[in-house]
C-alpha cells in the first residue's frame, strides 16, 4: 500500500493563555498573574495536529 501525506492549509496563531485571574479586570487596568504560556493555536495548525497524533505525515501551508 501507498503511503500518502496530507497537506493541511489553515491558519495558523499563537494563543496566550493566562491564569488565574479572579475576575475580568475593566479596560486599561493592569493585571499580575502567576503564570502564562504560548500555544499552537489555529484551525489549520490544530487540524494538522491531530493528523499527526493519529501517525499521518502531515504538511502544513499555513498563514500568520
């Protein structure tokens, strides 16, 4: 059998995710937080993702 690749194109984003905070603070005001981490975020990055952790070869055209 064939092994084929699939090729994913989609956008492509960095989600920043922060916690905890107790409650939204109101526009302009400055928050400390405990910690925060950047992660792979985006249609076409997440659909590329979950094709890989599945054993598919996997190409990504994507967009930032």
């Amino acid at each position: 059998m064939r092994s084929s690749s699939i090729t994913v194109m989609g956008g492509v984003q960095v989600d920043v995710v922060i916690v905890p905070v107790g409650e939204l603070p109101p526009p302009g005001e400055t928050v400390l937080v405990e910690e925060m981490s950047f992660r792979v975020g985006g249609a076409g990055a997440n659909a590329a993702i979950a094709f890989a952790e599945v054993g598919k070869q996997v190409r990504l055209l994507g967009c930032v």
